[in-house]
C-alpha cells in the first residue's frame, strides 16, 4: 500500500515550514515586535466594547467601520483596501488569485522567507535576485527579472536587512514589467516611506500593511491591503469569509483613534535605533549595516549561531538569520526599550571580548 505522502507534491515535500523554535529568554529582541504594549486605558476600552457586543454574532462580512478608518488614514478610496487575518493571509490571497503552475515570481533575496515558500507551494518558479553586496535592492537585476514575470514581491524596508527601494527605483520596475508588483510595507512606519503615492499612476502596484509592528498588535493579528479597486475586487474573491474576528477590529480602530501614542512611540524607536547602530559600530570585529526598520542586521567575525547560543546564555534572544542566502555570519536585533538594547549591548560585548 502507498503512502498517504505519496499524495503530497514532490516540490512542497522538499521545503522546509515556515517556524520558529521557542527559547527561554529574559530580553526577547528577535521578531521585530514593538516594545510597547496598547496602553491599559485603551485595552479597558476594546474590553469595554466587546463586553457590550454579542460574540455569538458573526463580525461584518465587509468591516466597512474599519475600511473607512483606514481609508482615512492612508488617504485613498476605502473599496481599495482590504483587511484581514495578518499581512500574510493577503499575500496568500493575491498569491491565490494570480499565479498557477509554472507562474514566474520574482523575488530579492535574502527577504522574508514566507515568499518563497507560499510562491512555491502555489506552483510557481520562483526567480530570486540577490541583493548587492551591501545589502541594498539590485534594481537593475530586479528590472530585468521582471519583464517576463507574472508577479514581483519586494518588502521595503526589507526584512531582514533593513533596506528600502526608492520611488524612483520602484517606477523604473512598474514601467517596465506587466507584473503585479507586491510591495510589503510592513515596517514603514520607521522608515518615513510609502510608495502610496505611485498608486495613482500604476495599477499594478498593490501595497501590504500590518498592525503587528509599528502598531502593537501582532497577538491580535490585523493587516490591510491597498491597491486599484478593481484589483481589490478581484483578490477579494479567495478571502475566507469572517477571517478578522470583531475583537481585533475594534483594538485596530481604537489604535488608530489614538495614532499620537503610536507616533510618539515610533519616532522613540527610531531614535534607539540609531543610537544602537552607533553603538554596534564601536564594538570590535561586529559590522552592522542601516536599517530603516525597527531591526538592524548585523555581522561579526564569530560564527553566528556560537553568537547567537552565547547571548541566548546571557538571557538574551536574537534572531539568527545565518541560514538566509549571503547572510552566513549575519543576525538580525530588534530594536527594543533603551534598557534591553543595553543588556544586549554588554552581552554582545562581553561575548566579543573573549
């Protein structure tokens, strides 16, 4: 008798889950979470509303509240914009809607490893382009991947390398390519950047969003999705009905409400983000590179995962990223409170020091 995998694709068959094993820890600076948690008055809130709403109901099917406070926000027409359960439950919705078996996907690499793996599971062949040598975008190579392909992914900043594209870069590939182009934008809040305004001129551009890090909710899990609302349309057909529960539209809407606490709390992450850079810079044989993130990616002349075992020793939880192509001696540190980027730093530098 066969086996049941006999069923599964060769191709899904070869790759490796996306997950992450669990440590114990006393700083945890390893998946780019805001360090901040929503204040307790505004939880009371959320609580509050939820207390006074049936949970035997299901959410709207259209949360058409929440569309519209985020068309607010981001300045565009609320039928372009869709919600739900995390960005990456609307990759995996225009992944859905666009690609088939033997679809070409173009993708910078090292990024985000869910790409590939979702990219492939759909059937497609993935085409990766490296990133130059100081981990900035090759626009020139993405540029000619491109003019072929059904699909082009870039997150900017990327993760994890911190790195942005530029309008400028990022108009020379819509020009040039037929492709949808899917621009992650998951940490843009810390970088100051948006390609927003280039929605107008190029209808193949669709834009990702998530509440997970600028915004404090990633136990929650609320994303958005910004594009043509005709585009919209169309990926709203592989959606699952009722995917984002009532209560994690309303903690999204009552952040947004609020948005000067978040702000205030983003411009003070930057501001340690810098500091920890200049920091990182001082410490001998340790090579980080900018970031416009709430990350920074480093290197050191030490093996990364000795390192990152190490300052696991001291407590402390990084995210080893040395199995990601060209990252072989990198790691990657969230930014967090000013306390915990410190303990970071005299572990690191204790461990260097050796």
């Amino acid at each position: 008798m066969k086996s049941p995998l006999d069923k599964i694709r060769p191709e899904v068959r070869g790759l490796s889950q996306y997950t992450l094993e669990q440590y114990r820890y006393e700083i945890k600076i390893n998946q780019n979470e805001n360090p901040f948690d929503i204040p307790v008055h505004l939880k009371d809130q959320v609580m509050e509303l939820a207390r006074d709403r049936s949970w035997a109901r299901y959410p709207d099917f259209v949360p058409r509240d929440f569309q519209q406070k985020l068309a607010h926000y981001v300045r565009w027409d609320p039928e372009g914009i869709l919600v739900g359960n995390g960005s990456n439950e609307l990759i995996r919705s225009v992944l859905m809607v666009s690609i088939e078996k033997g679809s070409r996907v173009v993708i910078p690499v090292p990024t985000f490893t869910l790409y590939k793996l979702m990219s492939t599971l759909f059937g497609a062949d993935v085409i990766e382009v490296k990133l130059n040598t100081d981990y900035t975008f090759n626009t020139e190579a993405l540029r000619e991947a491109a003019e072929d392909a059904d699909l082009l992914i870039l997150s900017s900043p990327n993760n994890p390398t911190g790195c942005v594209i530029t309008d400028e870069n990022l108009r020379l590939l819509l020009q040039n390519t037929d492709a949808l182009v899917l621009v992650d934008e998951a940490y843009c809040e810390f970088s100051g950047t948006s390609c927003l305004p280039l929605l107008k001129s190029y209808k193949n551009l669709i834009i990702l969003r998530t509440f997970s890090k600028a915004f404090s909710l990633a136990g929650l899990r609320v994303g958005y999705l910004i594009a043509d609302p005709l585009l919209t349309r169309e990926i709203a057909k592989a959606k699952l009905p009722y995917d984002l529960n009532f209560f994690s539209q309303m903690a999204a809407m009552k952040v947004l409400e609020n948005i000067m606490i978040i702000k205030e709390r983003i411009k003070y992450i930057i501001a340690q983000r810098e500091i920890l850079y200049e920091t990182l810079q001082q410490i001998p044989g340790v090579t980080p590179y900018p970031s416009h993130a709430n990350f920074i990616l480093f290197e050191t002349i030490l093996d990364a995962k000795y390192l990152f075992s190490k300052l696991l020793e001291h407590g402390v939880l990084v995210r080893d990223v040395s199995s990601y192509p060209m990252l072989a001696k990198a790691l990657r540190v969230t930014v967090g409170k000013e306390e915990e980027n410190k303990r970071f730093v005299r572990a690191l530098t204790d461990i260097m020091s050796l």
